[in-house]
C-alpha cells in the first residue's frame, strides 16, 4: 500500500466525516483502537481495511493493485530495432 497506513485510517474516517468515537462503534473496535491506529502504534489487518472501506461507502476493490488492461503491450525498443 503506497499510503502508510495511520493516514489512511484517519482519511477514510474524516471520509465519513466520522469522530473517532462513531468510526470506532462503526467498525466494532474501541475508540482506543481507532487512535492506535491513527498514531502509527498499531495498524489494522486486512478484514478490518475492508471494513472500514465498506463503513466508508468505498469500493475494497481499490485497496488491489491495479493491473494493466487487457491487450495493453509495452513495446521493447530492442525488439523494434
């Protein structure tokens, strides 16, 4: 994930906009959790990710790296000599 992870837990809560306190009940964990988190002391697994996605009205899908599309061919400049 190219964004740490403390700044991504506060931007998808200010998202909502949620406080610490609705975010934390939202997702099932204690506000205590939530500032853990948001700190850097602790970060969230992957279900929880989700989670806080789908709590956010986002797609989960965008926490995937994305992939090329299908047919897209990166010329090799070797080849083409």
């Amino acid at each position: 994930m190219t964004l740490d992870s403390k700044h991504l837990v506060q931007q998808l809560r200010l998202s909502g906009p949620y406080s610490v306190v609705q975010f934390a009940k939202k997702l099932g964990v204690s506000k205590q959790t939530v500032y853990n988190w948001e700190s850097g002391k602790t970060a969230p697994d992957l279900p929880q990710l989700i989670r806080m996605y789908v709590v956010c009205g986002l797609n989960p899908r965008s926490l995937l790296p994305q992939k090329k599309q299908q047919g897209e061919v990166k010329e090799d400049p070797e080849i083409s000599e």
